[in-house]
C-alpha cells in the first residue's frame, strides 16, 4: 500500500479520487486551500486522511506535501471559465505557476503525476469524437491555462524522465458537484431545480450535446493511470465517448423524479461549444478503462444524493 498526494482533494472529482484511493487501502494525504472545495467531502474518513489546507502558490506547503509520497493525483484548480475571463492574472497564477510548483515537487520527491487535464483543450471544433492527436484551440484563458500545463508535464516527462499522465476529462457529474459553477454543473443545478420544484433554465435551444462522465468513472481512471506503467508525457481523453442532449437529459430526469420538470429557454451563451465527445479509444487501449455507470445509473445516483443533501449539507458556499 502506498501514500498518495491528492491536490483539490476536498473539491468535487478529487473528493471521490480519495475515497477511491482509501477503498484499495492506500494512506492519502489532501493538499486543498477550501477555495471551493469543502471539509465536508472528505468528513466520512475522519483521521484517515491528511487534509493541509493550503495554498498551490506557495511552494514550501506544496514540497512538504511530498513528503513519503508515490504519487500525485493533480485536480486542484480555479475551474471557472467565466472568472479566467474576468481575471486571467490569478487563472494564471494558480492553475499554471501553481502547477509548476506541483511538478517540480513532484520531480524532486520522485512521484509519478496524474493530472486532471480538461476537453477545453479542443476548442470549438466541430470534428467528433475529439481525439487526442487533434490540435489544442483554447478559447478561454481557462482552457489556455490548462492546455499549458499540460504541455510544462509533457516537458517535464522528457527532460527530467518523469512519470505523467494527463487525463483530459469532458463533462464530469455526480454527487459533490457544486451547483454554482457556470461552466460544467448544468446536471448540478438542474437536478436541485427538478427537486425543489423550480424552472431548469436552458441556454440556447437545448439541443447542445456533451459527454458526461460519471465522477465514480472518473475516480477510477485515476487510479488506472496511476497504476499503469506508460510512457512520460501521455495525454488521453477520460470519457465514456457518448453524448447526450440537455433535452434527453431532462426527460431522463423527469423520469427519476416522476414528475414533470418545468423548462424555460434563454440566450444561448456566447462561446459556448455546440456538441462535445470524447474518442475514448486510447483509455481503453492504455489502461483497459470503459466506464461502468450509464448516463441513467450515475444521474440516479447523483439524483438520490442531491435527494438527501438538500438542506442538509454545505452545496452552498455560506455552509462551508
Ligand atoms: N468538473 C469537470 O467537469 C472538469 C472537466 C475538465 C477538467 N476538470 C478539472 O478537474 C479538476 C477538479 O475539478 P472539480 O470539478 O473537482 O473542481 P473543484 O472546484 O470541486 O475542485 C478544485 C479543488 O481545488 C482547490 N483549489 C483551488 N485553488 C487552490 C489553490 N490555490 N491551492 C490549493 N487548492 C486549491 C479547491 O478548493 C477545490 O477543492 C480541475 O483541475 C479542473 O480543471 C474538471
């Protein structure tokens, strides 16, 4: 059994990155600053787990992190596309410079990085399934910020000989997700309006199309990658390559809650990518990685523990 670094662990997809890791018997260290993350998401293991909280920037927190570790599962990050816009300068300084920290921690405690890379890398493309062998277009400073670390782990894997993976995720949901990110919580936000009784607001015409990937799948890559001996600098899509429009995920959620879901349509967001799915070839390829949850069975899950959450537990920044 080993130690493992989780960066972001107590956000959404690295909180369930631990549990993953907790369940196969390895010890998991936490480095997370609670900017959206929560204590709340990692509670369930009590002292099981190591949570630092603190901050990517600063580089003495992140190398004493490394501190008897294997290996780093990288997710910490502002995943905001709309706050990279308005303010690209601290994009910049916590999901790159921040980053670099990370790698050259990692590069010193000799740990193999699995970093969570993202489909914005691939622009506004209308090529489907994106493939990894497709040129990056990152059209925000969000996407450009995850793009470039993506390529600094690259260059780490050829001129230090480091192991590093980077998994770029689509559309992830679950249980966890916050419901206040603009970019990728529509099941988030659209599973406590179906609950509460109120209007699901839908950008555009509803028939914008996504991947969505079960965040349990997703965990589970992780750990793939970990395990899996593959050359420095992999990159690879980590999604179930499907797609599914906002409106068949509604009437899919209708059916789960067994009632009507009352709908409105609004302007389309500008910028936004029409259709996304990933080519999930080279996962199954490289690390035999298919996703086992359907599109219903996570959105029942993750429906049952909005179900249980609502008013209970913190979805809201305030209940931090
Ligand atoms: N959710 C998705 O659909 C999706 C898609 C593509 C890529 N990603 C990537 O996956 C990773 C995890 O995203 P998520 O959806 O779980 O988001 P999240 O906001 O729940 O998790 C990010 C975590 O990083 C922490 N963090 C932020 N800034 C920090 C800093 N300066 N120092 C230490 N910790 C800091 C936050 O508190 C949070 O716990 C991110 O790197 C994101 O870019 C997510």
């Amino acid at each position: 059994m080993s130690k493992y670094l989780v960066t972001g662990g107590a956000g959404f997809i690295g909180s369930h990155i631990v549990d993953a890791l907790i369940s196969a018997g390895h010890s998991v260290r936490v480095l997370d600053d609670l900017s959206t993350g929560q204590r709340v998401n990692l509670a369930h293991h009590g002292d099981a787990v190591e949570l630092v909280v603190g901050d990517l920037r600063d580089m003495e927190t992140v190398s004493r992190c490394f501190e008897g570790v294997r290996g780093v599962f990288h997710e910490a990050a502002l995943p905001s596309v709309p706050r990279s816009v308005e303010d690209p300068l601290t994009c910049n300084a916590v999901n790159v410079d921040g980053s670099l920290n990370v790698f050259v921690a990692a590069r010193d405690a000799g740990a193999k990085v699995v970093y969570a890379g993202s489909s914005s890398a691939y622009g506004d493309t209308e090529v489907l399934p994106k493939h990894e062998g497709m040129p990056v277009a990152p059209m925000s400073p969000y996407a450009a910020a995850k793009v470039a670390t993506e390529q600094y782990l690259a260059s780490f894997a050829k001129v230090y000989g480091m192991e590093t993976v980077t998994l770029r995720y689509f559309n992830v949901f679950g249980p966890r997700q916050r419901n206040d990110s603009p970019y990728s919580g529509v099941i988030a936000k659209f599973c406590r309006n179906a609950l509460q009784g109120e209007t699901c607001r839908i950008e555009g015409d509803g028939l914008q199309s996504r991947d969505f990937t079960y965040v349990h799948d997703v965990a589970r890559g992780n750990l793939l990658a970990m395990e899996t001996a593959l050359p420095g600098g992999t990159t690879m899509n980590l999604a179930g390559g499907d797609r599914i429009s906002l409106l068949d995920m509604l009437d899919e959620l209708e059916k789960l809650v067994g009632h009507k879901v009352e709908r409105t349509h609004v302007d389309p967001r500008a910028g936004d990518v029409k259709h996304s799915q990933a080519d999930a070839r080279r996962a199954k390829e490289l690390l035999g990685f298919t996703c086992e949850h359907t599109f219903a069975s996570g959105l029942r899950e993750t429906l049952d523990w909005y179900r249980e959450s609502i008013g209970v537990t913190a979805v809201t920044p305030e209940k931090r």
